[in-house]
C-alpha cells in the first residue's frame, strides 16, 4: 500500500509552541492549491502501488474550503490508483472550525476520518499554547462531529504542561474519555528555539517541566487509557480494537507515500527520500512560474535504512522485525549489538516476542535512547 500526505500550510493563528511550517497569512491559498493540484499530477508515478489513505496535514486543512478540498479529491482519483474498500481519508481540524455546515461538507468530499486538535481542556493551558479555540468549544466539537456519522476520530492532547500538580492532566484525561472518542494521539511538551515558548525559555519566562513530571503523565495516561480498553500501539498513539491510524501506521512500518505541497516529505519505501521546499512563495513559483518542483532528494545508505527502521518500529506495539533487518539489511541486530541489548534487557527495557524485539512499558519512556544505542555507524 501507499498514502498520499497533503500539507496545508495555514494557521488562523501561531500555535506558542509549534515549528512546523506554516503561515498565519491566508492570501496565497488559492495559488498554493493550485500549485499542489499540479504537484499531484507531477508525482502521480512516485508510487506505483494502491493508495489506501489519503491524510491532509498541516497547519490547518480546515481552513480550506469544500471547492479546494474536492478539487484536490477529484486529482488524487483521476491520477492514482484508489483503493476505494480500504480507503482511510484523515482531515486534521481545530475545534474553532468544526460546525454542522463544514461537517457535512467534509462528509460529502469522502472525509471519513477526523483528527481533532484539542491539546487540553483547561483555559489557562489553552492560552499558554495560544490555541484559537475555548475549552467549551473542545467538548462541543467533538460530539457534534459524531453526531453527523464521524465514528473514526481521533483527539490530541498534550502533557507534561507544568502545572503545581498533575490535577489538570488527570482532568484532561477524565474529560477526553468521557467523549467516547476511538483513538487519542497524545503528545509532551516540548520546547523548541524557534518559538515562543522557545524564546520565553531562553528569557526566563517560562520553565518547562521537568522530566520526571512529564514522565509521570505519560505513564499515568498509559495506565488510564490501557483501563479504557485502549490498545497502545505506539509511543504517542492509543485506539481502540480496529481504530488504529493506517496512514501513520504505514510510515512506522516503513510503507512508501507521496508528501504533496510546502515542506512535504515523500519515501519511495526502499532508498529514495525526497521533501519540498519549505516556503510558501518559493513552493508556488518554482510549480506556477517555472514548471519545476523545488525539492531536495536524499538517497539513503544501508546505515541510514537500518536506523530509521530500529527508530520507527521500536516505538511501535509490534516492534523491531529481526529477519526484516537481516533479509533487507543484512543485519543481525542480535550478534551486532550483543551486549548493549543484554544491559538493556537487565534494565528491563526490553521484551522478545518471537523474532521481534519490542520495548516494555519501562522501555517506551527510553525509546529514542535505546533506538540511538542500537544504530548502525556509518
């Protein structure tokens, strides 16, 4: 299978600690969904496998009308092939832009999907975040989409915001499970320079937490979602029996997809990684003026292959597969990292289900570490 991403790179406004690209002007989004109509006709031999999801990213989708978005529908069926019994079509939106009006439009484009930004239920972590909506509207959105037929939704949400305590985080989640909601994607916190938390950081205006008390919100959201009957597939993801993401899940297990638009990532699932230019003006002239893409290719080395497979499939439920990396890699993760996989199988880090290595509980908290220890040098 392969999936189809489309970046949308506009925000009503900017998120206080978000680094994707994007921008807060919309006066260039009607030439940009033009320049990703071409683009997607231009990329249309990228994959040359079924498309079985089609994910619009951002930024915020949300912010496009149904003119644009059936537009970019009616490319994506007329060059690809569909795999139309198995199709997952995923929307982010914030809650700010979800009424009954967008609801039946996206329904009508073949959205089936929805990915709902909440991030928190309290005002003043809402404010902290600069987030466009209220706690009211959080609430409200979600069952108003399920109410128009979105059964396949999934919330964000975000800890390890400090606070004196945990008790919002533990209010946070309360709520979020009394929605009834099938997936919830929840991320910590983090500080990155080129934002204002960021530059509040380096001012000393902001502290972020520390990492034992986002360590304790994450395994308390492990804990509490595990009782729900969620199924923790991943690190940050969490659904219930038959809800799991297909479009993230392809790029854990290393599936080939087309990035379309600014700052689009595409993998041919073998060597080939491509990603456009990460401007909005550039990414429409070099489409609209020039007749070129303005992109960067990378070829992996055997090296590069091996690592990102052990940094995506340990952070997954079913883990790292052995023979993969031995028939595709010629790598034997066993033999080559001997002793630093026995020290952390006696951290307890670790756990073998047949001919895949998969991380315990304790483990998940050291993904990136463990990942980074087991890498092949170039």
């Amino acid at each position: 299978m392969s999936g189809i991403y489309l970046h949308i790179p506009f925000c009503k406004q900017a998120c206080h600690y978000c680094d994707f690209h994007f921008s807060t002007s919309l006066y260039l989004k009607s030439r940009l969904v033009e320049a990703m109509l071409i683009e997607l006709e231009w990329q249309k031999q990228y994959c040359d496998e079924p498309i079985e999801t089609i994910y619009f990213g951002g930024g915020t989708p949300s912010l496009l009308s149904e003119r644009e978005l059936n537009k970019l529908m009616e490319v994506i069926y007329k060059n690809y092939s569909i795999s139309d019994k198995t199709l997952e079509v995923t929307l982010e939106a914030n809650p700010d832009d979800i009424n009954s009006s967008k609801l039946k439009e996206l329904k009508n484009i073949g959205i089936n999907r929805l990915s709902i930004g909440l991030q928190s239920f309290h005002e003043e972590h809402l404010r902290l975040m600069n987030r466009a909506h209220n706690a009211e509207e959080s609430q409200k959105c979600v069952k108003l989409a399920q109410d128009h037929g979105f059964d396949n939704l999934t919330i964000d949400l975000i800890y390890g915001i400090p606070y004196k305590d945990h008790s919002v985080w533990y209010d946070d989640l309360a709520t979020a499970i009394t929605l009834n909601v099938s997936h919830i994607s929840s991320y910590c916190l983090t500080v990155e320079d080129k934002t204002a938390l960021g530059n509040w950081a380096k001012r000393g205006k902001f502290k972020p937490a520390e990492d034992e008390y986002a360590a304790e919100q994450f395994e308390y959201l492990v804990d509490t979602l595990k009782k729900e009957g969620f199924e923790h597939y991943e690190i940050s993801n969490f659904a219930k029996q038959g809800y799991y993401s297909k479009h993230n899940s392809a790029y854990w297990k290393g599936k080939p997809y087309v990035g379309i638009g600014p700052s689009a990532h595409s993998f041919d699932g073998k060597q080939s990684r491509q990603f456009n230019v990460s401007n909005n003006p550039k990414y429409i002239k070099s489409i609209l003026e020039e007749g070129k893409l303005n992109y960067e290719k990378e070829t992996l080395s055997r090296a590069d292959g091996i690592n990102e497979y052990l940094l995506t499939t340990l952070r997954t439920s079913w883990g790292c597969d052995l023979q993969h990396l031995k028939e595709v890699y010629r790598f034997d993760l066993k033999k080559e990292r001997e002793s630093i996989l026995k020290q952390m199988d006696d951290n307890g880090w670790l756990l073998w289900k047949a001919n895949y290595l998969v991380l315990s509980e304790k483990g998940k908290l050291f993904a990136d570490q463990i990942a980074s220890d087991l890498f092949k040098d170039e």
